[in-house]
C-alpha cells in the first residue's frame, strides 16, 4: 500500500508543499517605529515582535518548514541605549521560561547561535536550559541568532582552521567550503533559501554572510510586529515564483 502523504496543518491551496523552503531566515525589523506610529514606547514594539515570532515559528511546524533562523540581537546593538538593550535581555530570558514547555511539546527544537558568553549569566543558563531539553526534537529547528555577527563568525572560523593548520591536524589544500562550513556557527544547518526582512530595509545587515549566498530575498514594508501568516503566505507565494538557478542556466 502506498503511504499517504503528510497533511500540513492550513496550508493554504496556492501553495506546493513540494516547493517550500526548507530553511527561512528573518531579520525581524521595525519594532521601534511599530511603537512610534502608536505613541508607545520602543519596548512595547519588542514585546509586540516576540508574538509576531512566535506566530510564524508555529506557522512554519504547521506548515512543514523544517527550520527557521531568526535575528534577534546583532553585535552592533549593544550601541542601542541601555535601557532598551537590559529590557531585550530581559525579554529574552523571560519569554524562554514562558513559552518553553509549549515548545517541548510542539517537538521544536531550539538552538542559539552567537558569541552567547557575553551574555547576562541568567540568560545563558537559560539558553542551555532550552537548547539541552529540546536537542531531540524533531520537529521545527528553530535558531535565534543571539549576539552574533556575520563578519565575527567568518572570522572565528577562520581562526579555528588556521589553528589547526598550525599545529600540524590540517593541511591548506584540504580546506574546501564543506570544511570551512563546519567551522560556522550553523554547522548542522542547510543554508537558508528564502531570507525575509520586514519593514523595507534592503540590506542584511552582517546577517549569515556566508549561508545567504543563494538566498531568495523577500522585502516587505510591513513592520515587524504586524508580520503575520497572511504576510508569510505573501512571501512564499513569491519564493514559489522565482526561478532558482544557483549560477547555472
């Protein structure tokens, strides 16, 4: 007997099952001026924008999109005021003790991605914490990427071959991009072939240098608190539409 194939949850007709990405990143911007156009203040565009992840991670297990990459803090913005940077500390902290066990049972499996010692200690326990319990889910692979810079990650991997170059464990001619692939921060990870950022932007900002090669990109003017299933639905009906060649005919 043939097996039937696997149902998404809701996916919407329009969209091939057979043709969605197997890896979306997001840089999530905007929060602040979602905040401004409301007279609120920035913080309260934070907390907006953590619902809006939320909602596109449980979009994407819905939908059977085996991962999703997310930019939530850069190197570059510990140059924010300090109150707005201990307030997204703490924010990140506090929503992964809130909404952890939902993710346990969703079978997400969360991994953090960035130089995450310099983080407040509290938040790193709490990082270990999410990433041990859930390390053998099969569900979505859900990374957020945590104090971390494109150009800084290259540059450790770089570090980290030279090295053992040095000590004799390497030799130059051996070093190849699946090599030097392993040495990034997203090892176990396809790169990524649909990049969506909200609010306009276009540019990624030291965002996955190296992964984002042949990357789709999607921009949208939506801020982004207010990016939700049907602006998702929007970007990979036209992820769908694009023609990928990879450099080749």
């Amino acid at each position: 007997m043939t097996p039937k194939p696997t149902i998404f949850k809701e996916l919407p007709a329009d969209i091939d099952q057979n043709r969605l990405p197997k890896h979306v990143a997001v840089i999530m911007d905007g929060n602040g001026r979602w905040a401004k156009h409301r007279g609120l203040p920035r913080m309260m565009g934070h907390r907006r924008g953590v619902d809006a992840l939320k909602d596109l991670l449980r979009c994407c297990s819905d939908w059977g999109i085996p991962a999703l990459t997310a930019y939530a803090f850069s190197t570059e913005n510990w140059g924010r005021p300090l109150e707005e940077v201990n307030f997204l500390m703490m924010l990140f902290e506090r929503v992964l003790r809130r909404e952890l066990e939902e993710m346990i049972q969703e079978n997400v499996k969360i991994r953090f991605v960035g130089d995450l010692m310099a983080l407040p200690a509290s938040l790193q326990a709490e990082i270990e914490r999410s990433m041990a319990v859930t390390a053998n889910n099969q569900g979505t692979c859900f990374t957020v990427a945590t104090n971390y810079g494109g150009r800084q990650e290259i540059l450790q991997a770089c570090q980290a071959i030279a090295l053992q170059v040095q000590q004799g464990l390497l030799e130059p001619d051996a070093i190849d991009e699946t090599l030097f692939a392993k040495h990034l921060y997203t090892a176990n990870l396809t790169d990524p072939d649909l990049l969506i950022r909200t609010s306009g932007e276009m540019r990624i900002s030291n965002f996955l240098l190296w992964q984002l090669a042949y990357a789709e990109f999607y921009i949208t003017e939506t801020l982004w608190p207010d990016f939700n299933r049907a602006e998702f639905h929007r970007a990979l009906s036209a992820y769908q539409k694009r023609d990928r060649r990879f450099g080749k005919v």
